[in-house]
C-alpha cells in the first residue's frame, strides 16, 4: 500500500507483524477502504452506507467491522459468476509411500510461522506431497486449485474467500466481499490487509493450512506480487499458506526467503532420494536394486519413477504369453 493512500495522520510501520498490525492499524486501513468504496459506488450509481460496529467474539477480544449496505440488484456476498466447486475441494488422492523428510520440512515450516513453496515441474510430486501434509498437518484445510482465467483478481479472491469458507462459515462475507467488488488494482493492498485482519480477527480463528495450487498460471498477473509480498509476512500465526508451482517465486517473493518469511522447497529437493526410491518399489513388491536402476534413470522425478514402478510390477505379474507378446511389440 502507498503510504499517500492512507487516511490522514495514518503512521506505516515498516517491520510492522501481525499483532501490532492488528492493534493499530486494521481500522484505519477499513477507514480507507470504506473511503475508496463509496468512491466507486457513486461512480457506478449505487447507494451506500458504511459504519463501524464494535461487537467481542467469542475469544473474548474486541473488533471492529466494516458494514456495508449496498443498494444493488447484485449480491455481493456470492461471485456474479458461478463458481466451480472442485476447484476448493481438497484432491482425494493419497501418496503409495510418505516421505519424512519433505514432511518433517513442512513441519518445521508451518512451526516457525513462515509460507512455504513447492516448485518444480509436472510430475515433481508436488501436489501429492501437499496432499499428503494436509492430510497429516492436524488443522482444517481451505484448498485452492488456480486456473489461468483466475488472473482476474475479483475472481481469485472469490474462489479464495470460498476454499476458506468451506473451513470457517461465514469469512469474509460482512466486510471483505464487498471491498472485493469495489476495490481495483491501485488498492490491491486495502484487499490484502482486510483479508489478513478477517483471518485473525473473524469470530472462527481456529488453526488453518490454506494450499493454493498451481499458482504459475496467473504468476504475470501485475497483482500477484504486491499481494504476496504483502501477505505473506502479515499473516496470523495460526494460518500456514502452502502454495505449489511449476515455476520460481517472482525476484520479489524470492528475496523473502532471506526475512524468515517465505521456505522455498525447489524441484532438486523433491526428487526421490535412493531409501526413497526403493521403499516406493518395496511397495510394488520389486526389489531394491530395480529401485536404484529406475531412479538413474528418471533422475528422482516422482511421477517417471512411480510409472516406471507400475509397468514393470505389470510386467511381472502378467501371464507369460502376455508378457511375451508385449516384449516382440515393443521390439518391433
């Protein structure tokens, strides 16, 4: 956010966190935002009204919320296009092996407050090692597939405020939707703060891993690095972003990894190590030593070595015509 921006007499922290954030700085930024808001409404003739209600929830802490009242035909708690519901729905797929050792970094990831990255290729393992650590991480899930068309802001952060609602009812729909419609690409900033004092703020705060996937379709998108560069460093404690994608963090969100606030795990470190490799052939019943044959071979790349698994486990187990049949083929 320009500090130009801000509501007069507006004082901008530059190591601010989230606490301090949230004490000092959340309201004025709503003040703001109701600001810009009724800008653009009047722009579009549409009736206004916005107030601040002081309510305690049910941690006991006080907070304010921005009203809105919008004189309109459209409602704004819900995307004017439909949205499609897999893409917020957690895969159903499992791992054949888990592997300790990109867990056992997630882990240390998620405790230390920071955002982690998974990047590398199709077929690297990305999403399978995301599913995996949902799955065993011990928080409720908000899960986010991108698709290019999400290169609308207004769109993305629909489908993200309803992969969250899925986990916390009721997010975001009082204050944040609203300034979702309203707000354009100048004020990016406004949206992010909001969206970082509903997570902490919102009458259900409870441990959350939010997984947004497949993020390098919408990575030229201008919006994108202001949001994360914003995002990443201000949010709560008890919400871990885990974002997979087949190309690097832009420059900017790269540098964050020296600030302790973004772990970046890149495709060398998701190849299959060799006890790797031959605990995923041990489930196929093959021995090591095919195992370590298949990972010179494929270089460690996950979805190569368990392809590479299935077809000679098939090999093995089919009948000896069959087999037969299948090896003067390929010969030909």
């Amino acid at each position: 956010m320009r500090t130009r921006d801000l509501p007069k007499g507006t004082r901008v922290h530059p190591c601010l966190k989230t606490q301090e954030f949230l004490k000092g700085f959340a309201v004025k930024v709503l003040v703001a935002a109701k600001e810009c808001a009724a800008e653009r409404l009047k722009a579009e003739n549409l009736s206004f009204a916005g107030e601040f209600e002081t309510e305690t929830n049910t941690q006991g802490r006080t907070s304010s919320q921005l009203m809105f009242l919008i004189d309109s035909s459209q409602d704004l708690t819900t995307s004017s296009r439909e949205l499609i519901t897999e893409k917020i729905a957690q895969p159903a797929q499992s791992p054949r092996v888990s592997r300790a050792r990109l867990l056992s970094m997630l882990e240390k990831s998620m405790a230390a407050g920071t955002s982690t990255i998974l990047s590398g290729r199709a077929g690297s393992g990305k999403t399978t090692l995301a599913v995996d650590f949902a799955n065993r991480c011990g928080r409720r899930v908000a899960w986010y597939k991108v698709d290019a068309p999400d290169a609308d802001p207004k769109l993305f952060f629909h489908y993200l405020i309803n992969s969250i609602q899925e986990r916390r009812p009721g997010f975001g729909t009082r204050s944040l939707l609203p300034l979702v419609q309203v707000a354009d690409l100048d004020r990016i900033g406004w949206l992010t703060e909001s969206f970082v004092y509903e997570l902490a703020e919102g009458e259900t705060t409870s441990p959350l891993l939010i997984v947004i996937e497949d993020l390098h379709l919408v990575c030229d998108s201008e919006w994108l690095v202001p949001l994360f560069r914003r995002l990443l460093p201000l949010l709560p404690s008890e919400v871990h972003m885990l974002i997979t994608s087949r190309s690097l963090p832009p420059a900017p969100l790269w540098r964050m990894r020296s600030k302790q606030s973004l772990v970046v795990i890149d495709e060398e470190t998701l190849a299959f190590t060799r006890p790797e490799a031959i605990a995923l052939f041990e489930s196929y019943g093959l021995p090591s030593e095919q195992a370590s044959i298949a990972l010179d071979h494929t270089h460690g790349r996950a979805a190569a070595l368990d392809e590479f698994a299935a077809f000679l486990q098939k090999s093995e187990t089919a009948p000896a015509g069959e087999s037969s049949r299948s090896r003067a083929g390929s010969v030909a």
